[in-house]
C-alpha cells in the first residue's frame, strides 16, 4: 500500500468535518504518500459510537511513531465536541492498521487529556 487512510464510522461529532486537518497533517509526515479520506460509515454504528481507522503503510520507525501520535492527538482535541443539546461528551474509538491489516494500536480517546 503506498498511501494513508482515514475511514471514519460512526459518528465523530464536529469533529468529522475536519478529518482534512489531519489529512494535511499527515501528509506533511509523509509528502511522497497519497492521504485518502473515506465517506463516513454510519451504517452499522449506533448514533453515539464514534470510530476512527487509520490505515498506515509502515509499522514501526520514526515516521510511524509521529503518525500514530498525530491521529492520538486529532483524536483528543476532538473528544467531548458534542453537540450543545448532548451533555455527555462523545468518546473516539481509534484503530490504526498497518498495511496487511494488521492492529498496530486500539485506542479508546475518552476527553481531550486522556486515552483508555
């Protein structure tokens, strides 16, 4: 695979409308690699269910390291980004792959300050 994606499931709040953020933000990791944002997957989710799937073409190194950080980070500022009417802070489920699909890191975001 010679390209990063985003595919997006359930609902991600506000913070749907600018996974191109973090697009930007891991294109500039890797400039020579394609960054690929997929249409949202609500299908098979409940409404409160926010999920987040990175698919990267590396598994470890420095350049990974700072991918994963910088989807970890998206995720935080992102949290909690519910609408006025919902009291209770909506949690990011992420899910970052390597290239044969393998699960590099699971991680529940759960307010901007922490991870589960």
């Amino acid at each position: 695979m010679d390209k990063i994606l985003i595919r997006p499931a359930g609902v991600l709040a506000q913070g749907e409308h600018d996974l191109d953020s973090l697009a930007v933000e891991l294109g500039e990791l890797a400039s020579d690699l394609e960054v690929s944002v997929e249409p949202a997957d609500r299908g098979r989710s409940f409404a409160f269910l926010a999920v987040l799937h990175v698919i990267l073409p590396w598994v470890e190194g420095y350049i990974a390291t700072k991918a994963i950080d910088a989807v970890l980070d998206w995720a935080r500022c992102h949290v909690g980004q519910a609408s006025a009417d919902d009291r209770d802070p909506h949690s990011i489920d992420v899910k970052i792959y390597g290239s044969r699909g393998e699960v590099l890191k699971t991680v529940r975001v759960t307010a901007p300050d922490t991870t589960d």
